[in-house]
C-alpha cells in the first residue's frame, strides 16, 4: 500500500466520521425540536383551559350583572307604578279627612235651622250659631287651620293685603292694621287666605 493510499483512506475515514458526527448532531437537533414542540403545545394547551375557565368566570359575571340590573329595573317599575296610583289616591280622596270633620257641623246647622222654625226667641238662634262657629273653629284648628291675627298688628306684605288706606290716623297708627274686612287664614303656616285689611297712613 503506498503513502497516497493511505493517505485516501485516512481521508474516507474523516469523511465517514464527520458525516456520522452531521448525522448525530442532526439527530440531537430534532430530538431537541421535537421535545421544544411538545413543551409549546403543553403551553399552549395550559394557556387554551385557562383562557376558557376566564371566559366561564366573565360570562358568570356578565350573567349574573345582567339578573341584577333586570330585577333592578322590575323593582323601579313597580315603585313608579305604586306610587302613581298613591298619587291619583291622594287627589281622589285627599279631602276625605276634611269633609268628614266637617260632617259633625254640617248636622249641627241641620238641627239648628230644624229648631229655629220653631222659636221665635233670636237669643236662642245666636247661641245656636254661635256654638255651632265655636265648633266649626274648632274642628279647623285640628285640620292645621289657624286666623291670621289683625288686631294692632302691623302690617305685614306675607300675611295682609291693603285693600284701603286711611289717612289722618296718626303716627302711632301709621302701617298699622286699622281694620279687617275678610279674616285670613293659614293651613299649617302656610297661608292660604290673606287678611284683607286697612292700613293707616
């Protein structure tokens, strides 16, 4: 054998050697790809089953919010609805308690026209009707109705209105209430009848 073909053979060899070496590296590699692949699809499906539990809770939530805000809405319905019908209540029969703490008075004057018919006694018809006013007074004040006091009072733009002014009064009398010609009236401090009165000027 000569040196050249030793030389060729040592050459094969190598050759042989680092095609096995490629070859090997070649293997490691997609072993390597193939355990990087099964690790990603590992991840992906991890990353896929909590997406989906997170999508759950979310619709849970949103099923949730959705039954409140629909019971909200019924609720709001029917309070609306309740209190319209306590409303036109209120305007219907909002009298109710007036008119039957006047009903009292209503049969006191009945009574009393009954029996003037039969007396000519006028001292007996003006206490007659001055009982049934005290009594008429009377059932106003616990309804909230109240005068409007005018005597020596000075005259008031919130509870008074100037229907005459009298002059020649003196200082003493001047935007003093002189005399009243409709009596005024408050329902619960508010008033609803002013007192109709002359003031000295």
């Amino acid at each position: 054998m000569t040196e050249k073909d030793i030389n060729i053979e040592e050459q094969e060899q190598t050759t042989d050697q680092v095609a096995v070496e490629q070859e090997n590296t070649e293997r490691v590699k997609d072993a390597e790809g193939a355990e990087n692949t099964e690790g990603a699809e590992n991840t992906e499906g991890a990353e896929d089953t909590e997406d989906n539990e997170k999508q759950d809770e979310n619709e849970k939530i949103i099923a949730d919010l959705k039954d409140k805000y629909l019971r909200t809405m019924a609720e709001y319905d029917n309070f609306r609805k309740r209190t319209i019908k306590e409303r036109q209540e209120l305007i219907l029969n909002g009298g109710k308690k007036t008119i039957t703490a006047l009903l009292p008075v209503i049969d006191d004057m009945e009574r009393a026209m009954e029996n003037g018919k039969k007396t000519d006694d006028i001292e007996v018809l003006r206490e007659g009707m001055q009982l049934i006013y005290q009594k008429l007074m009377k059932t106003l004040e616990a309804l909230g109705v109240s005068k409007i006091e005018t005597e020596n009072a000075d005259f008031d733009t919130n509870l008074h209105e100037a229907v005459a002014l009298v002059p020649g009064m003196g200082d003493d009398k001047k935007g003093k209430v002189i005399d009243c010609m409709a009596t005024g009236y408050k329902l619960n401090d508010e008033v609803i009848r002013y007192a109709k009165v002359a003031v000295g000027q």
